[in-house]
C-alpha cells in the first residue's frame, strides 16, 4: 500500500471510531518520504539546466509550477523572476521573506541587489545587516564593503575590510583576502601565510604514515595552484623528511613545490639532495636541466631586474642528464631534455 493510501485508510479508520487518540495512521517510511519527493527534486534540477541553457521561460514554468516549496525553490523562483523582467514581484516577495529569521543568506543578498539598481543603498545595506544580524557572512561583508566604496566612503569600507580579515579563521584565506582587498585599493593587512606549527606536525605525522601520498598530494597542489596548500605541504614535508624511509621522491615533491612558490634557490637545494641521494633519478635530472627556465620566468612574472639566485652550470646539468642516459639509453624523456639544453 503506498504511503497516501495508508493516510487515507488511516483518517477513514478514526472517522468510523469516531475518536482519534486510539488509531493513528501509520508512519510513513523513509523510503516512502524519499520516493515521494524525488519527482520534485527531478523538476528542480531540470529548472536549473534550463536556467543555466539560458531557457528562462521554461524554468519558471518548471519553478512555480513543480517543485516542492523548500527555501532552494523560492530562491530559484525568485531568480527567474529577476531574468524574466518581473522584478517588483520578485522583490516583495523577497523583502517579505527577508525578515524572517528563517531566510537565507543569499536571498537578501538578491534582495540587495535589486534595491542597489535603484539606487536605494540605505535599504540594501539595511537588508544585508538582516544577515549579519545572524551570522558574520563574508559574502554579506564583501557586497558592504563594495557598496560603500561606490558610495567614495573608504574610510567605512576600510573598517568592514577589518572586520573582513578577522573572520578569516584559517590561515588558508588569509592570502585570498588580502588579494581581494588589495585589488579595491583598500589596505590588506598582514598575509600571514606561514601555515601553524600544530597543522605542520599534523600533516607530517599522516605524510610518514603513508608516503606513498606524496606525490598525489605534490600533484594536487600544483593543478589547485594555491600556494598556501603548497606551502604547507612543503613545510610537513621539509619537518618528516629526515623521518621518511623513501626521501628522493620527497625531494621531487619539494623541488616542484617550490617552484610553485617561485623560490628557485630552494627548488636548487633539493635537486641538489635528491640526486646526491640517487644520480639515476630521471625526474630531478630534469628539473635541474629546466631550472634555469623556471628562473627566468620568476624573474618576468615579478619584474626583477637580474637572476638572483645561483643558477647551475651548463656542465652540471648535462653531467646529471648523461649520468641517468648512461644507466637508462632507452629513458627518451632524458635523452630529450638533453637535446632541448645543447639547443638553449
């Protein structure tokens, strides 16, 4: 029987008692609850691929006409409003929702944005404060911060970038916040991006738990080309490395984060150990081979007037690239970094 059914039976059970504190209809079953709403959640998604196609027509039909009433669905139905040019209705709906405590941030945050296109600043702001009145959102901070500067106040955008860097709990977005301030012209603070002692040892204690990671990791933080990751991933490495039952492969890892981070001297210094440690490692033989190039891009990328650090002979390179040749004829990756550095 499904779950309606067994309601209807249920309310047909206490009218003929005549008395419902003795029957009740039974509950209905997780798989139940599930089953019954997943058509809703099947319309939802189909509005947004439509909205995202660029069919805003199609997705409002699907929007108030569909989908379960969740706090998801009128915002998408709101959304779709604002495209489809009936924004007063969108926006009353929207100021009546926004003083309720169960509202989403980002509701008020649409509600702002319409009140911004007509010029009403006060009543955006005053909007905004209705999530900060909750929690200290950082989009909500960030859409002040922006208002005030078109306002010429700096001086209040500059107290609510303060209060901006203060949330940023982890050291992690520190550096993303002070970029973001820093290209308002407003004043960025201290970065801080050295990562924690405590976050350091941790990560070095899992790293020689399973070294086998290492290279994942080292991989994973090149491609999210986020250098607060990679520092810290070069900090545990540099803290286990005398701990590590393999460190050539630490070494490559280190070398590459660090050229990640445009510290080309560092990235010397463990190619330099790693293959003391193995002169048959292809890939630091390489690296040695390309380093020259890496600091030459560093040197462009920052406007730097002349190579700072001290770069390998041409004989030193061509010494480790033979050395792996020799061992390994058949390795072409080396025997073709060799012919790139005779063709430098």
């Amino acid at each position: 029987m499904g779950m309606l059914s067994r309601i209807k039976a249920g309310i047909r059970k206490v009218g003929r008692s005549g008395h419902g504190a003795e029957l009740h209809a039974p509950e209905p079953t997780v798989e139940e609850l599930s089953a019954a709403h997943r058509p809703f959640e099947q319309c939802e998604r189909q509005a947004r691929s439509m909205l995202a196609a660029g069919d805003v027509a199609g997705a409002m039909n699907f929007a108030e006409r569909e989908i379960a009433p969740t706090s998801a669905a009128r915002l998408l139905l709101n959304v779709c409003r604002t495209l489809a040019g009936r924004r007063v209705e969108a926006q009353l709906d929207l100021l009546d929702w926004s003083k309720r405590s169960c509202c989403p941030m980002d509701a008020r945050l649409l509600l702002a944005l319409l009140q911004l296109e007509e010029d009403d600043r006060a009543r955006a702001i005053a909007s905004l404060n209705r999530n900060l009145a909750q929690i200290d959102d950082p989009k909500t901070i960030q859409a002040i911060i922006l208002i005030q500067l078109e306002r010429g106040d700096v001086a209040e955008a500059q107290r609510w970038a303060e209060r901006l860097r203060s949330l940023a709990i982890n050291w992690t977005d520190r550096p993303v916040i002070s970029a973001w301030l820093g290209s308002l012209g407003l004043e960025t603070g201290d970065a801080c991006v050295e990562p924690p002692d405590a976050l350091v040892e941790q990560l070095a204690l899992e790293l020689l738990a399973c070294e086998s990671t290492i290279v994942s990791l080292e991989a994973a933080a090149r491609y999210d080309h986020s250098q607060p990751r990679a520092l810290l991933l070069m900090r545990a490495l540099e803290s286990a490395f005398d701990r590590l039952e393999a460190p050539v492969p630490a070494c490559e890892a280190m070398a590459r984060l660090a050229l990640t981070l445009d510290d080309t001297a560092a990235a010397r210094r463990w190619i330099d150990t790693g293959l003391k440690l193995n002169p048959l490692c292809a890939p630091l033989a390489i690296l040695l081979a390309e380093l020259p190039a890496a600091e030459e891009a560093t040197r462009r990328r920052h406007d730097l007037k002349a190579v700072v650090h001290v770069l390998p002979r041409r004989s030193e390179q061509l010494e480790a690239l033979d050395v792996v040749i020799r061992a390994h004829p058949e390795w072409n990756d080396v025997r073709n970094a060799r012919r790139r550095l005779e063709a430098a």
